[in-house]
C-alpha cells in the first residue's frame, strides 16, 4: 500500500512539473528580458527615475519661459497665477455674468481645472476643465509631467485666452477643486507677496543707504 501511494505521488508530481516547467521558463525569460531592458536603458524596463528626470526637464522649461515672478510663484507654492485679458471678463459668453471691466485672474494647477477669480474680493467665479495630453507617450502614459501641464496651460491662456475658455468645459466652483483649499492658496499667495515686496523695499534701501555712504549724487 505505502507503495503505491508513493508511485502515485511521484507520478503527479512528474506531471506537475511538467505543466509548471514552461511556466517558470516564461518567467525566468521574462526577468532577464527586464534585466536587460533596464541596463540598456531601453523604454520596456522600469525606470523609477524617469518621471522623476521628465518632471525636471518640464520645470527647467517652464522657467525659461515664464518671468521671474511667475516661476518663483510656482517654485514656492506649487501654482500659477495669470492674469485674465477680456475685457467681459472671463463669462463673456454668459452676458448674465458679465464683469464689466473689472480685474479678474486664474489659478493655474497641475492636472486641475483653470480656476477664474477676483483678487480683489477673492471671489471664484468658474472651472475650466481643458486637457493637454501627451500623444507621444514617451513614459508609458498620456499624462504629462506636472511643470509640462502648467506650461500648457499658461501658454494658453496667453496665446488664445478667449478660444481656451470657450472650448473648456465649465463648472462651477467646488466641482473639482476644493474651494476651501483654494481660500487657503489665496491666503498663502497674499502672503508671499507681501512677504517678496517687504524683501524689495529693504533691498532698495540697503541700495540707497549704500549709494549715499558712497557719496553718490543719486543719492
């Protein structure tokens, strides 16, 4: 009896590892096709540093492209702020909202919606959802790098502000960004330009204070 039964068992096992075998060839050929991909630099390995180097290369452009003011905005709170250009306003196609001339602005995020607001107030107006995806798909996906998205939109906005909205999808506030978080960025926004101009002001005193120890006739 123990013997048949240790036939038996040898027998499944042979035919398990016979089904199995082609299994872990695939696996182990598979591996070393990573392997190799990976220290060849070739697109089908996995490079945990990739987004990380594209997210680099889209920030080094977007400075190069935007002011100075701009990029240190970005640099320092993670969004943009530009300034709209209609003279409607930006719900010059709903004549209901009509703005009249008064200043109005958008916030600019990674992946988010364009938000329109009055700095003044600090009132959200709309949402404007556009998407700029990347039909290359260098990385494996259509999503672009963050500074890449915010360049897109930014560019927009200046080059055809009015097209842009017109063909975004709109929303009223709260539909995709937290209003809440917005009154926060806002607050942080205020803060960073006062904290950058009370920087200015003391700069061009220590400049003046400078100039005057000199003997300076600007002085």
């Amino acid at each position: 009896m123990t013997v048949a039964l240790c036939a038996t068992a040898i027998v499944v096992l042979a035919l398990l590892w016979e089904v199995l075998l082609p299994w872990f060839e695939r696996r182990y050929d598979a591996r070393r096709a990573r392997k190799e991909a990976r220290r060849h630099g070739e697109p089908g390995g996995y490079d945990p540093g990739r987004e990380r180097r594209a997210e680099q290369r889209a920030r080094e452009l977007l400075r190069s492209c935007v002011n100075e003011e701009e990029w240190a905005m970005y640099r320092d709170l993670g969004f943009l702020r530009v300034w709209g250009g209609q003279a409607a306003g930006p719900v010059a196609t709903h004549p209901s909202r009509d703005l009249g001339g008064v200043p109005y602005a958008y916030l600019v995020y990674p992946h988010k919606p364009i938000l329109a607001y009055l700095p003044q107030t600090g009132q959200l107006l709309n949402e404007y959802c556009v998407e700029f995806p990347d039909e290359t798909r260098p990385y494996g996906s259509a999503r672009l790098p963050d500074s890449d998205d915010v360049l897109a939109k930014w560019m927009a906005l200046q080059g055809d502000e009015r097209r842009l909205i017109a063909e975004a999808n709109l929303h009223l506030p709260g539909r995709q960004i937290d209003p809440r978080q917005v009154q926060r960025d806002l607050w942080r926004l205020g803060q960073w330009e006062r904290a950058r101009l009370t920087l200015a002001q003391r700069r061009d005193e220590e400049q003046r204070s400078a100039r005057r120890r000199a003997g300076s006739p600007d002085a």
